[in-house]
C-alpha cells in the first residue's frame, strides 16, 4: 500500500498540471449537471417500510385513491383579538371569503371551512380551515403559494391573528452556505497557528472546497432521479469538508516534515503520500463503512444520507492523494516554514536526542539491540505523552470516570421526531401549533389515524361501529371522528385525538393500548384495524430505530475491528479503539439529552422547545462518530506503530507519535468541531442537534479518549499491544501502512548534526 500511494504521489507531483486540470474539468461537469437537473421531489419512497404505522399508511392509500395522502396541505387558524368570537358575523364573513379564495386554484383540490367541518374551539376563540392540493409540496409552483398567501394576507388585514400550518408554507431550512462559510473561517485561523504559513493553512481549505464542490454538485444533479433531499447535502457537505480538511492537513504536514528531513520536493510529496496518505485511506475506509452501514437500518432515507456522505468522503480520500501533491508541485516551498524556507535547521527546534539503533538479525525476526539517534525535538505533544506515561492508571481511570459521568443523561434517552412545535416561535408554523393546541387541546395536533380493513366482516359497518366505540372509550382518546368509508365498503377511516400531546409518553402508552386491545376486537367482528398517523409513525419508527441499533452496531464494529486489525496488526489495539469510541459516544449522547431533552444550556444554542431526541439521533450519531473516532485512532497510532516497527521500544514509540502526531491531529479535531458547530445555527432541528452531537462527540473522542486515554492503555499494554497470533499474522494481508517498504527512501539526505545517522531497519510487532 505504501509503495503504491508513495508512486501515486510522485506521479501527481510530476504531472501537475494534468492532475489540476481533470479536478477542475471534473468540478465543472459536476457543476453543469447540477444548474441543468431538475429540483428534487419527492421520490416516494416508504419512510421505513415493515412497520405497521407504514403498512396502514400505504392501505389508505390503496383503498383510498382519491384521498391525496401524499398531496401537500395547509391548515390554516384563526385565532380571534381577545374576548371575541370567530363566529362574529364580521369575523365569520372573514373565514368564509379566505375558504372561496384559497379553494378557487387549479392545483387545490379542496378548502374545507371550519364552520362545515366542525373545526371551531369550544370558546369559540379559535377556528381552522383546511386546504388540501392534488401534488405534493414539493411540485406546488411559486403561483400556488402566492396565492394562498395573499389570501392569508388579506384575512390578517380584518384584524384576525391568521398562523398557517401544514407544509405547502412550511419554511424551508436556509441552504448550506452560511455555516460552512463559519467553519471554513475557523479553520482558516486553526490551520494560520498550526502552520504559521498562509500557503500551508490555504491549501487544505481549497482542496476541501474542490471536494465538497464536487459532491455537492453531483447530489444536486442526481436529486431529482435519486429523491435526494437538502438534508442528505448538508450531511455530505458537514462531513465532506471536515474530514477533507482534515485529509489534506495530514499529507501537507507529513510533507513539510519530510522536506525539513532533507528530501527533495518531489521525493517528499511521494513519501508523504505513501505514509500520511496511507493513514488517510484506512481513515477515510472507517467511515465509510460506518456510513454505508446506515443501510442496514432500514431507512431508506437514511440509507440515502449515509451513501451520500460516504460518497463525498471518497472524493475527499482522492483529493488528498492526487490534487494535494499536484498542488504542492505548483507552490514546493510555499508551504514550507518561514525557517525551512530560509534553509536553517532541518530539526523543529528544541533538545535534540541522539541515539544510534543497531539492529540484530535472528531466526524469528528482527529486533532492537541498541539504541537509536534520530534529530527527535521535544513539542508539546511528546511532553504531554510522557506526562501520562508517568501516571497512566490515574489518566485512564480520570478518563473513564469523567466520560462516564457524562454519559449518565443518555439513560433518559427519549425518543421521538419534533415537527412544528420544535420550530422557533417566529415561524409561522410553531404559532398555528401553539394556536391549536391552545384552542382544541394537546393532543389536537397529533390524531390517531386508525383503518380498519373490512373485507371478511359479515357486517362491515357493524364491525367498524364496534372498534370505533371500543377505541372512544379508551382511556385518554377525547373525540372520534366519524368513520368514512371508500367507494368499495370494504375500508374505513376515522381519528381519535389523544388527550395529552404527540411527543408525550402517555400517548406512546395509549397507542399501545390500542394495539394490545386489537387480537380481541378482530375476533369479535372479524374485522382487521391498523393504528398510524404521525404520532404513530413516529413511535413505530423510533421503537424499530432502537431495535436496530444494536446489529447496526455489530456490524460497523465487527468490520472496523477487522480493517484496524488489518491496518495494526493487532488485537489489543482495535479493541481499545472501539472502547474508547463507546465511552466517547455514550458522552455525546448524554450530552444531547442533557441540553435538548433535558435543556441545560439551551437558550445559548437557540434551542426554544426542549423535548424528546430525534428518532433517527442515536443510529446517526453512533455511525458518524465512530468512523472519525477511528480517524483520529489510525492517524494518531499509525505514527506509533511506524514507530515502534521501525526500533523503537513501547514508550518511545507513543512519545514519538505523539510528538509529530499530536499538533496536526489537535489542529484537524478543533478544525472539525468548527466545522460542526457552524450547524448548531441551523434552522432544522435535526441538523442543529447532529451539529452539537458530533461537535462535542470530537471533543471528548479526540482530546479525551486518543489524548490521554490512548496513551495510558498503551503504557500499561507495552509490548503486548502490538500482539497478533500468528494464524491471524499468516492470515491477514500486509498492507504497509506504516511505510516499511519505504524504510530506504524516507532515510534524511542529510544527517541532523550531531551525529551519523543510518537508515533503521524495520523489525515485527511481537507476536506469538
């Protein structure tokens, strides 16, 4: 592997220009497909197929194929000025003319009034109208909306407090650009301090940018035939630009290391290829796998966002280790140290230790029986490493407790899927919520749709008489709507509005109610009934979402487990990858519930509705955090392994890779929470809380779990850590990642003074 990506970087140096040029021909295909594709619509797929709230979904939609379930609404309120009643003869003349305005459009298919439709508040105070389309709200045209809001307009003009709920005016979430613009900023300054170089800070940033261009470009182009949503691209653009960031700033750092060392520019691009961006593929493979394995839920939704995002996380591997050489060959001492470009010391700066290595052949291998010279500068991050391998049980122990304190919220995980009462107050949305909600009671804005299925019930209407009068007399069902029936007889439809709100826990316990009391029911009257809606639609998603996190989880971990093991011929080490994931995710979980369910802190994120966590959170957030948990584990130990195969005893290698590893891998951690925390701001709640999730989930992973909790488990560990049987040794292909066939060319051209340093042969990690 490192052979080949090393000739892969010394091809793209030496063929600059050509490289450039297929990136950028690339970039504008790209870009020419997405301005002449079609707007994305609703490709119709079932939210989560299998699930019974799904199954009653698609009935109603068979049986009653005149109903338009899936064409877009709006149920508009009209709340009187205080002490009067909707029903006064001006106000009611108001509601009439808005009903015969709003109906009288080619694309309606109904506005019922309220006073019709029995829609009024018991007080009279409050009253709504509904007006349904025969397309979806993605198909209505800037026609259709307008008029529906001039005739909202004109009605607010007689004095009326006129809110408008349902989606044909839902306000859409601002399209990605002003929170990437705030992460790109931030990194811009992360990467000025890392490199002190505009050249070096700058060329991460634009590689980043050319990459999630392209990605976003092609899901633009393939919305409309793929039913990609704005969503599945802010996932691929959030992700896209962090870990291409990222990416680069590894291969850019590894490139300025190998030019101090002595090399030529193009024997630097080629050997930092070859190492970093060895890293850089088995990095970028983690999370792919994390985020195709989204698949496995069952989602299509989210099978789309995962592969999506995965997509955009190959073109950022491939950037890295094409455009990013081709680009250091344009500018080879630009990006350099204002010191290395001055020609002065090859070294960082500091003490210098100098050790020579001699190495020992013997029958099982080779092993270290000297001692090593190397230009070896202190830094920050080789002090921080020694600190923990003082104390290591203490640092573990710290580490484990301070997670585990903070990961105690997550056991009061609740889950469900906010709607429009998570909407700020200033939409128009989350007042018609409140509105109804006030005038009609909580569970208003949440109905139970229940269908019952007729066909082997001698008596259809006596049938459907009886589950209507067994669900009214329920325990927190407050009103019934009368049944309708289809064309055929052999179907019918009515709702049962809950006592308490959608997102309560008492009406997940009604639902189940319901359900429980069907085997019964069904053999009474030989009739079958099935219970959805949106309440029910998210209770059964959240229920088969919990389900399947566990084999979700299995699944990723089992096969990131075999490519760490592949990568670090160990055992021991993957596993503490994956324990150290599980702490940090457990932490970040808790802290969504601690600041979204529970709203500690909220007001400071904008968060004006606190209350169960998004349904599709926890598989989101277990998926994504642990594939760049794992970037942060190959890119931080694949410097240790590289060091410890190449000499260097246990502790030395995790002071070594910590101290050219841990300045680039802090900078990439605080570079991707700016990256993330730039969401926070959005105006979509499942984007605001996967930002904050993953935000603080790279906190804790990268400078809780990989920088002091790597170290100490590898302190206590040794030699052991790099331990393989050797069936699994015998078994498992060697992919070179930490350069051992490189060991000859990455020797210095020029010894560091002080000594005369030789190439180190490479030796075997201990195994059995």
């Amino acid at each position: 592997m490192a052979t080949f990506l090393y000739r892969m970087g010394r091809a793209a140096f030496g063929r600059r220009r050509l490289v450039v040029l297929l990136w950028a021909v690339l970039l504008g295909v790209a870009g020419a497909a997405a301005a002449k594709a079609p707007a994305a619509g609703d490709d119709g797929t079932s939210f989560m197929p299998g699930i019974e709230a799904q199954r009653a979904f698609d009935l109603i939609g068979e049986r009653f194929p005149g109903s338009d379930a899936d064409g877009a609404s709006a149920r508009v309120v009209f709340i009187a000025p205080g002490g009067e009643k909707v029903t006064a003869g001006e106000h009611r003349a108001v509601v009439d003319a808005f009903v015969a305005d709003a109906g009288d459009g080619p694309r309606v298919a109904g506005a019922v009034s309220p006073f019709a439709a029995d829609a009024v508040s018991a007080d009279a105070s409050t009253a709504y109208a509904t007006v349904t389309y025969k397309v979806g709200s993605a198909d209505l045209t800037d026609a259709d909306r307008s008029a529906l809001e001039a005739a909202v307009d004109e009605a607010r003009d007689s004095g009326l407090t006129v809110e408008v709920g349902g989606n044909a005016l839902a306000s859409q979430p601002a399209a990605g650009g002003a929170a990437e613009a705030v992460g790109i900023g931030l990194a811009a300054v992360v990467l000025l301090i890392t490199f002190g170089s505009l050249a070096a800070a700058g060329l991460p940033l634009l590689t980043a940018v050319v990459g999630v261009g392209i990605s976003i470009c092609a899901i633009l182009a393939l919305g409309s035939a793929l039913g990609l949503s704005m969503t599945t691209g802010t996932l691929a653009s959030m992700l896209g630009l962090a870990v291409g960031i990222d990416y680069a700033l590894f291969v850019v750092s590894r490139y300025r290391e190998e030019r101090e060392r002595g090399h030529a520019a193009r024997e630097a691009a080629g050997l930092a290829v070859g190492t970093a961006g060895s890293a850089v593929v088995f990095a970028g493979l983690t999370v792919v796998i994390a985020l195709a394995g989204l698949s496995v839920v069952g989602v299509p939704m989210l099978t789309k966002m995962g592969l999506c995002a995965a997509g955009a996380v190959v073109v950022a591997v491939l950037v890295a280790l094409t455009l990013v050489p081709a680009l250091l060959a344009m500018w080879p001492e630009a990006v350099l140290s204002r010191t290395a470009r001055r020609g002065g010391s090859r070294t960082t700066g500091g003490r210098t230790a100098v050790e020579h290595t001699a190495v020992e052949h013997t029958t099982t291998g080779e092993r270290t029986t000297g001692e090593r010279r190397t230009g070896a500068a202190d830094n920050g991050g080789s002090r921080w490493a020694r600190f923990v391998l003082r104390r290591p049980v203490a640092v573990l122990l710290a580490c484990v407790a301070g997670l585990g304190v903070l990961a105690l919220p997550a056991a009061d995980l609740q889950l469900g899927m906010p709607g429009d009462e998570a909407k700020p107050v200033t939409t128009t949305e989350r007042r018609a919520y409140d509105a109804l909600a006030d005038g009609f009671g909580p569970g208003f804005n949440g109905p139970l749709t229940i269908v019952a299925d007729v066909r082997d019930a001698a008596d259809p209407r006596a049938a459907v008489t009886a589950i209507a009068s067994r669900i009214e007399g329920t325990d927190g069902v407050v009103s019934l709507s009368p049944p309708q029936f289809n064309g055929a007889c052999d179907t019918a439809l009515f709702s049962a509005v809950p006592a308490t709100a959608p997102n309560d826990e008492r009406t997940k316990e009604l639902v189940q109610t319901i359900r429980a009391e069907r085997p019964g029911l069904e053999d009474e009257t030989g009739a079958v009934f099935e219970v959805t809606g949106s309440t029910a639609m998210n209770i059964d998603v959240a229920q088969a979402l919990q389900d399947a996190l566990v084999p979700y989880l299995a699944v990723v971990v089992l096969l990131s487990l075999l490519l760490l093991m592949l990568v670090f011929r160990s055992v021991l080490v993957p596993v503490k990858a994956a324990f150290g994931f599980l702490l940090s995710v457990l932490a970040s979980l808790g802290a969504v519930v601690a600041v979204f369910q529970w709203g500690w802190g909220a007001g400071l994120l904008g968060v004006e509705q606190t209350g169960p966590i998004m349904s599709l959170m926890p598989v989101f957030l277990v998926g994504i955090v642990f594939g760049l948990a794992m970037d942060y584990e190959v890119f931080l130990v694949s410097r240790m392994r590289e060091a410890y195969v190449h000499g260097e005893r246990p502790a030395q290698a995790v002071v070594g890779g910590f101290r050219h590893s841990a300045r680039v891998v802090v900078a990439a951690a605080v570079i991707m929470i700016a990256v993330f925390s730039g969401f926070v701001g959005s105006g979509e709640s499942m984007i605001k809380t996967i930002g904050f999730g993953l935000a603080v989930a790279v906190l804790f992973d990268a400078f809780v779990v990989r920088m002091a909790l790597v170290p100490a488990v590898l302190a206590l560990l040794g030699d052991r850590a790099w331990w393989l049987p050797r069936p699994l040794d015998r078994l498992l292909p060697r992919v070179d990642i930490e350069g051992t066939g490189l060991a000859g060319r990455s020797a210095p051209v020029q010894a560091p003074a002080g000594g005369d340093a030789q190439p180190q042969e490479p030796r075997e990690a201990a195994r059995t």
